[in-house]
C-alpha cells in the first residue's frame, strides 16, 4: 500500500525525521522535478535557502533509456559512470564523458529556465539538505554527491521518501546522514510509494523556486 498522499506529505514525513538544525547554517539542495515539490516544504520550515542540483542520465549508445552514467555540470567532477553498463558497451571513462557533452549543454539550458541569471546558492562550510522524491538505481544521487563534494559542505544529509535497502546501502558512505522512511520500492518503482505521483511540469518548478527566492529576499531583510 502507499505510504504519502503525494509529494508535500513526503516532505512533512521527512521533516519529522530530520535532526534538530536550528543552530546549523542549512541550503536545502532539490533534485529537479519531483524533487522540487519536498525541497520547497522543507526549505520553508527550516527558514533555509533551496537550490536546485541538476543532474542528467547520460544514454548509452543505441539505447538511450539505458543510464551509462549520469552529469551534473562541466568538468569531469560530475560524471558517474555506471562501470557494469560501460563494460558491456566496451566503453572507458573517457568515451562516456563524450557521452555526455549534450547533456551538460542541456543542464544548462534548465537551469537558465528554472533560475534565471540567480546565482547557485554557496553551500561550502553549510549543512546540506539533499532531496529528492525517491531513488530507483541511484546513478543521478551519486553524480549529485560527487558534484557536492566538490563544493565542500560541512556535512550532507540526505533526504528521500523511499528508495530500496541495496541503493541505501551503496550511498551510505556517502553522506553523513541518509534519512529515508520507506526503503522498499513498492512494485519496482518510486511511484508506488505514492497515492498521487503526477509528473511534476517545468511552470511549478519555477513557481516554487520563485516563491523561494522571494522569501529568502524578506528574510534578508529583516536580519538587515
């Protein structure tokens, strides 16, 4: 059976279960799309800054719904290649960061679409809230916390409302903190974790990324 209504209560569930972080300098870092939606309810109850970390499947030759690695931005950095899907192609690193050219161009343009000229949050020596609305095969989280740890945060914690227990495993070591409620995939797939599981569409992560800034704006302010 479903755990979450939908998204929002996700996000309540995963608040619960966040540490106390009152005293610690937060940026809530959300996976776009579906993890926009929880990013912005936690953001907001924690008073804290949110971003978006955007990540892209890298496709595999002939087979581009096969994930050969996944990219967050320029630089080798970003790239995690999944070695099992790379050896049967008979691909090295190298050639999967080819691969990849497109996608980085793509991240991009999203990102210009979703932010504008808004500059990304700093997120070195600050408390790292990491989210997304569930994790299948975990490729896009560890290029996310490979692009993360480039930027040296004091510590990552991260936040998903279901997952299975052998993905959790493998980014354990990750993190310093994994918080997730429900680490069974129900049927396979993230959505079953869900009583509603809509496509989240582009205009609501820029609503939410707008409302977002506007309140980290006032918030400004008033320390101001």
């Amino acid at each position: 059976m479903p755990i979450y209504d939908d998204r929002e209560d996700a996000a309540r569930q995963l608040l619960s279960a966040l540490p106390p972080l009152a005293d610690e300098d937060v940026v809530v870092l959300a996976l776009p799309r579906g993890g926009v939606p929880i990013g912005a309810v936690i953001a907001d109850a924690l008073d804290a800054p949110l971003d978006l970390i955007l990540v892209r499947k890298v496709g595999a030759p002939r087979n581009r719904e096969l994930a050969i690695g996944a990219v967050t931005g320029p630089g080798d950095a970003g790239l995690v290649v999944n070695t099992h899907v790379a050896r049967l192609f008979g691909m090295t690193r190298a050639d999967v960061d080819a691969l990849a050219a497109p996608e980085r161009t793509e991240l991009e343009r999203r990102r210009r679409a979703y932010l504008g000229d808004k500059a990304p949050v700093p997120v070195t020596g600050r408390t790292v809230v990491l989210v997304d609305d569930g994790i299948a095969t975990g490729t896009t989280l560890r290029a996310a916390l490979a692009s993360l740890r480039q930027m040296k945060p004091r510590r990552v914690i991260l936040a998903v409302p279901v997952a299975s227990a052998d993905v959790l495993d493998a980014l354990q070591a990750e993190v310093d903190m994994l918080i997730c409620p429900e680490p069974h995939l129900h049927f396979g797939a993230v959505g079953g974790a869900y009583r509603r599981f809509d496509q989240v569409p582009d205009d609501e992560v820029i609503r939410l990324m707008q409302n977002a800034a506007l309140r980290q704006r006032k918030a400004d302010e008033r320390q101001n």
